[in-house]
C-alpha cells in the first residue's frame, strides 16, 4: 500500500478541491460548507477547500 507522504500531497489535495468545487456547484452547496480529508493506514488529513493556495 502506498503511503500519503509518498503519493504526492499537491495531487491529493488538488483532485480533492475540484471534486468539493464540481460538487458545490452541482448541489448548490457553498464551497465554505465543504471539508476535504483522506486517510491512508496511520494519519487522517483534512482541510478547508477555500483556503487551498495554487502555485502559478
């Protein structure tokens, strides 16, 4: 089983953002209502989509 600190945290959290932001705006839900989290066998993560910072 590959390990989070392994799998490349900017993948993770950027997939998990555009799933929070394609479900807010398909339900109508404001993104501030929305938490992203995974897990993997040790540690759970979590965090607020409208505070994700992109590089550019």
């Amino acid at each position: 089983m590959i390990k989070c600190k392994y799998c490349g945290l900017e993948n993770v959290v950027s997939q998990l953002f555009h799933y929070a932001r394609a479900l807010s705006f398909r339900t109508g839900v404001g993104l501030d209502k929305f938490r992203c989290g995974w897990f993997d066998w040790n540690d759970y993560f979590e965090f607020n989509p409208l505070e994700v910072k992109f590089k550019e």
